[in-house]
C-alpha cells in the first residue's frame, strides 16, 4: 500500500504561499511560517507559525507529524531555515525541493555594485554616498547604524528607525516603479542597498535607481544548500509523483 503524502511547505514569500493554495487541492499540505512578519494575506486553512526549535527540533516534528516531502519555499536568504531543513530531510530521508524564484540580472543602464553580506554593503559607507535608502529588514539596516555619519532612509512595514538621524519611511509594496522613483528623489537618496531577492513586487525599486542614475549595493544570494531547486511551479506535481524536476 502506498503511503499518504503528506507535505510541509516552509513559507515566507509569495510564491510559497500561491504553491501551497494550488498544491493543497491535491495533497495534504501544512504550510509554515516563523511569524516574525504579519502576513499579508490569511495563511492557509492548514498551517503552523513559529520556529521548529533548530535542526532537532525540525527533526522531532517531521518524524511526530509523518511529513513525506519538504518544499522550502523561504526567502533565498533565509538560510539558517534552509540549512535545517536540508540537514533534517537527508537524516530522515525525505526529499526536499528548493523552491526559489529567480534571482535579478542587472541591465547594461544598471550600476550594480556587488556585495557578499549586508556588513559588506554598510562597510561602502560614506564612501558609497551618506544618504542610501536601506530596501532592508530592521534587524539588517541596524548594521548601518554603525557607520558614523550616515543619513540612511529605512523602509519598514512597522517598527522605528534604530537613530534620529535616519528617515522612516512606513510602507508595504508592491510598490509601482513611479512610486519609488518619486520617493527616492523627493527623499533625496543618493544610493540603494537591497538584498537580490528576485521577483517582480521588489523590483520597481530597481527600476526607479535607474531611472535616478543611483547605484545600486545589490547583496548577492548566499550560496544554495545541495539538492534540487526549481522556480517553475508547474513541475513540482511530477517531482512529489518521484520525477525530477528542471533546475534553474
Ligand atoms: N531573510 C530575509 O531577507 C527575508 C525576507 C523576506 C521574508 N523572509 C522570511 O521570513 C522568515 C524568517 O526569515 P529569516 O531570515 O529570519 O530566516 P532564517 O534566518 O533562515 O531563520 C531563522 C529561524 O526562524 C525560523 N524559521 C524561518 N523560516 C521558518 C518557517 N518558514 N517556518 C518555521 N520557522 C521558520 C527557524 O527557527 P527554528 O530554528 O526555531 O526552527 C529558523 O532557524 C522566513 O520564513 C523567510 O522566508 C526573510
């Protein structure tokens, strides 16, 4: 007798979250989430919020909860939670499906300016500009508070500038690319540091640097955990089924 599919799916971005309505039609599926941001839509009907409690932790629930695939559908720089899972699954051997989307590729009007880590990016700093505006997360931006001299403007969906110097900016995207631009300019920022997270919500403000002529610090994805990686959503039925799926 075959045994029942059961799948978890490590949420964060919204392409985890579309594969999951689409996939929940078909499977039993339970959709996680570490619950560090509020989400923006309601999480689906059978989900969990919270971290595991490191590798063992994951460990306990996979094997308590008989999940027989794992699709990590985080953020390309989420990687403590993509190191677990990778560890997790091979102990326990249950395939697991790197579902990532595309990273960006610079066009020839772009000026990229390439940076491994967010401390690599902040260590520019003045000599980059003193007023970038920070596409980052709070605990991210923080490290740009170490840096003497630095007007940075900050976007967060909520939270406080980490000095009085910086400006806050509250906002929530997709942004359209008219929006950033003018909020760059009326800002007056003279560069951008954002992680290259992929996709086309983040992407106007892409759009809008080039449009300014501003550089951009674009903090390049850390390395990929081994194993198989897709972007294309149409291919993961086959891969649950036990086929392979097309690697980016
Ligand atoms: N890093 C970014 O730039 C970024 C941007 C947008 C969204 N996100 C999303 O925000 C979440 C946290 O990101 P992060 O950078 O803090 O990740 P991380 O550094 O890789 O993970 C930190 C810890 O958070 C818990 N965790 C992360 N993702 C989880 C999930 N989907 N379900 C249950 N627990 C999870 C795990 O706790 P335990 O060790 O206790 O299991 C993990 O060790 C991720 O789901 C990610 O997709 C991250």
């Amino acid at each position: 007798m075959s045994r029942k599919i059961f799948i978890l799916i490590l949420g964060g971005t919204p392409e985890a979250y579309d594969l999951t309505i689409k996939l929940q039609l078909k499977f039993t599926c339970l959709y996680s989430l570490a619950g560090v941001a509020p989400t923006r839509r309601p999480p689906p009907a059978n989900h969990r919020i919270g971290g595991f409690g490191g590798v063992e932790g994951l460990i306990d629930f996979l094997r308590e909860t008989g999940v027989t695939h794992l699709i990590d559908g985080t953020h390309p720089f989420a990687t403590t939670m993509t190191y677990h899972a990778r560890v997790a699954c091979d102990a326990l051997d249950i395939p697991r499906l790197i579902f990532q989307r595309p990273a960006w590729i610079p066009s020839l009007e772009d000026r990229w300016i390439h940076r491994r880590t967010v401390e690599e990016a902040a260590m520019s700093f003045p000599a980059a500009g003193n007023r970038p505006f920070l596409a980052l997360g709070r605990r991210d931006a923080d490290i740009f508070a170490r840096i003497p001299g630095l007007s940075p403007i900050l976007r967060l969906i909520q939270g406080e500038a980490p000095s009085p110097n910086w400006t806050l900016v509250h906002g929530r995207g997709p942004f359209t690319a008219m929006e950033e631009t003018t909020l760059l300019d009326r800002l007056g920022a003279d560069s951008l540091v954002c992680k290259n997270s992929g996709g086309s919500s983040g992407a106007a403000k892409l759009d809008a640097a080039r449009t300014l002529g501003l550089p951009i610090l674009m903090i390049d994805r850390p390395p990929l955990e081994s194993g198989p990686v897709t972007a294309d959503p149409s291919g993961i039925e086959g891969w649950i089924g036990g086929q392979g799926v097309a690697q980016e």
